[in-house]
C-alpha cells in the first residue's frame, strides 16, 4: 500500500501462508508493477511442502515468525493438548485435504 517507485525494493508481509497460492499472485502484481520483490515475511504458515515447493519455484525467499508446528507443540506444553494427540494434529499437515480427523 502506499507510494512506490518502479525498481523500489519491496518486501511483502503476509499474515497467512497455507498453499502460497494468493500470496504469489501478490509478489506477481508487485512485480508486474515494477516492484523489485526481496521476499515475503509472514505472520504464520502451516509449513505445506506445496507452499515450500511454490516459493522456490518462483524463486521467492520467505520466512515465517511461527508455524503450525510450533502452536501444536505449545499447545502440548500448555496441556491444551495431549502428547498423545500431537502427532495426529501434526500428521493432518501432510494431507489435510484427506485427513479423516480424529477417531
């Protein structure tokens, strides 16, 4: 948002990364702008592979401040959750699409 000049080094901020998909279309206008795009910081990310593989194969750095990965073990070390349960919590990331839950 705001001012900007063509050249000008952007870095985007996402609160939000899942499959990347609508924070690569953001770089994509940024640049079709003129925009010299560095990387992307984001609030959050689910740590997807699809995500991981889709940045690279733009070639865009970013980087997270945490991950579901880290909310699952907090919520384990609050007692929020069972160490039980985390590795099914965690197991949902590498499918979620056909993840049956919790039975």
């Amino acid at each position: 948002e705001g001012y900007f000049e063509p050249g000008q080094k952007t870095l985007i901020i996402e609160d939000l990364i899942s499959t990347g998909k609508s924070s690569l279309q953001v770089v994509d206008v940024a640049k079709a702008a003129g925009l010299d795009v560095v990387g992307m910081v984001s609030i959050f990310t689910y740590g997807f592979k699809h995500a991981d593989e889709a940045f690279a194969s733009k070639g865009v750095k970013y980087i997270s401040l945490t991950n579901y990965e880290n909310l699952i073990g907090l919520a384990v070390e609050k007692g929020t959750v069972s160490p039980e349960l985390q590795n099914t919590l965690l197991n949902w990331r590498q499918d979620p699409a056909n993840w049956k839950g919790i039975e």
